[in-house]
C-alpha cells in the first residue's frame, strides 16, 4: 500500500464514521476545518487552546473562533483550569438524549463498505481496525491515559462504584487484594479500609501519584504501582481478590486474552476476581467497548469458572443516571 492508498482508506473510513455519528446538533454542516478542531478535542479531552495549537498546527485564531462555534452549538464546553490561571480547559460535552445514543451500526457500515456477508470475519475485521486504531492513536498507552488526569476522567467520580461497596460490606473481599487499573485508588482504599494488604496497579503514574496522596491524607496503608495489566506477574506477588472496575472493557479481543493471562500469574486456585464492565444493554455510544455476558464467559473460559453475572450500573461522570454493567464474579480454578 502507497501513500495515495493509505489516504483514500483513511478518507473513505472517515465518511463511515461520520455517518454512524448522531448529529442532532447539524455538526457536519459546519467547515471541516471546525470539526477537525472537535475531532481533536474528543481525543484529547480537558486539553487547552495552546495544545490544540501545537497537534493541529492551526492559527491560534480559528481555534478560539471553532471552539466559540462548537460551544453555541452545545458540542463543547469550556473552563478556567484551577491550577493554571488564565489557562482555559476545552472538553467535549456528551450528548445523553436516545435520539443522540441512536448511532448508525458501524459494523454493518464497514462490512456494506468491504462486501463482507460473514457475520464471524465482519467481526474479525472489526477487532483489527480497533487495535490498529489503539496503536496508531495510542489509546491505551500510559500518555493518553495521563493527559486524561490533567482534567477528571469521565471514570473518576471520587467514590467507589455502589456495586462494590455492597461486596465490601457483605465480606466478599478476602486475603491479599490487587486492584487492576486502579486510576486514583478508591476502590483499593476500600479494601484497605477494611484491614486487607492491597495493591493498586496503573499504567497512568499521574493517577498513581494521587492515589498514593490520598492513601496519605487517610493514613490506609494500601501500596500504588505503575504497572501493565498486562505484565502482572512482573509484581512478583499473589492475590486472594482481584478488582477490575472499568479495566476489561476498553482491551480488544487479543488484548483480553493477554489480560486474563496475566491475571492467571498473579492468583492461586480459589482466588476471586470481581469484574464491571460496560454492559451490551448500554445503547451505543460514548465510551469503552460494550461486553456481552457470553464474551465474558468466553475470555475466562480456561482455568477459571464463572460463577455468576449480574445486572448493575457503573457510575460515570457522562451519565448522571449510571451507564448500565455486567457484575461477574469469577473464581480461578
């Protein structure tokens, strides 16, 4: 593939994601040069006007001007930084309505797009633009993940998840604790609260550096780690519980069997994993892959039993009401 080529691919997997984007606002009847400008936004949220500036190499005028625009139309919004006066945070602002959740399939887009029948490779096709698109965009890379920590994650809501606070209180945590993907720690403060050794895991140090904070200012002593989920046994540790709050559905297909790999190096016969995940009861749009009961069943299918999935909600800061989830309690075997 030549350059030409590559770039009539990207332009023609662009016009599929803009048809499969709601558009309620009339967004695509603004100049490509004012959505170029959200685009960017929506990759790089909580980012100011200087750092659009540097990625997009637009004067710093039409930026000001686009995000003026983008912000009548109730695309995005704007705020003073606290920690950096005259400093002002663009972040996208997420649409809520059924009518904006009410995103065209883009797997059948792709698949009309390709002349793809098959149900299983229109699936496998899928899973490769997604991982091609997490590597290219660097998705789930350690800098992405602390660019979102300049700002709050929409993961980020300063308390741990209704969901497992009932399993706190009802004794389910027991022994060593790890918590994987800890992002600022509440779920692991939990645990350490109630008198259990516990160790969070980020990939993210700025979520590590706060998490460590508050495991200061309440004197609890869990322990905080810059590490993968995906290099586990590098902890050289073992775990009775392990907590996954939001981790296992942003991975592709591959990426979830490497993550339940890992899992297995840091966990003995009986241990117990406690998984939330986005729900494929959630209506498209904004946010991580949605997971079906049978894809979990599926990824923990070898060495590891199932033993129940439950209907729950996920607190997140896009959706006032909770975004709907899978509880799963699985015990490794």
């Amino acid at each position: 593939m030549d350059g030409f080529e590559l770039h009539d691919l990207g332009r023609k997997l662009m016009k599929i994601g803009e048809e499969a984007i709601p558009d309620t606002a009339g967004l695509r009847r603004l100049p490509i040069g004012v959505r170029h400008i959200l685009t960017d936004v929506f990759g790089h949220p909580g980012t100011s006007i200087t750092e659009i500036t540097e990625r997009t190499g637009f004067p710093e005028s039409h930026i000001l001007a686009s995000v003026a625009t983008l912000r009548d139309v109730g695309a995005l919004e704007t705020a003073v930084d606290p920690d950096h006066e005259g400093r002002t945070i663009v972040r996208p602002i997420p649409r809520h309505s059924a009518s904006d959740r009410a995103a065209a399939p883009v797997d059948e887009l792709l698949a009309a797009a390709a002349g793809i029948g098959d149900p299983d490779q229109v699936k496998e096709m899928v899973a490769t633009l997604e991982m091609l698109a997490r590597r290219l965009t660097g998705r789930l890379s350690p800098e992405h993940f602390n660019v979102q920590y300049a700002g709050t994650p929409p993961w980020e809501t300063g308390r741990p998840q209704p969901a497992l606070v009932r399993l706190a209180e009802s004794g389910a945590f027991r022994g060593r604790v790890l918590e994987a993907g800890c992002g600022t720690g509440e779920h692991a403060l939990m645990a350490a609260a109630l008198g259990l050794p516990t160790v969070g895991i980020d990939p993210a140090s700025a979520a590590i550096d706060i998490a460590r904070r508050k495991a200061t200012e309440r004197d609890l002593p869990a322990r905080f780690v810059v590490a993968s989920a995906f290099a586990l046994g590098e902890l050289g540790e073992r775990f009775d519980t392990v907590l996954d709050i939001g981790l296992f559905h942003v991975f592709s297909d591959e990426e979830r069997a490497r993550y339940v790999d890992s899992l297995a190096t840091v966990t003995s016969p009986d241990a117990r994993l406690f998984l939330l995940c986005f729900s494929d009861r959630q209506p498209p749009g904004n946010g991580p892959r949605r997971v079906s009961q049978d894809e979990i069943r599926a990824s923990f299918a070898d060495g590891w039993r199932v033993d129940a999935i439950e209907a729950s909600t996920l607190d997140n800061n896009n959706n006032p009401g909770g975004v709907l989830a899978w509880l799963a309690t699985i015990t490794r075997v």
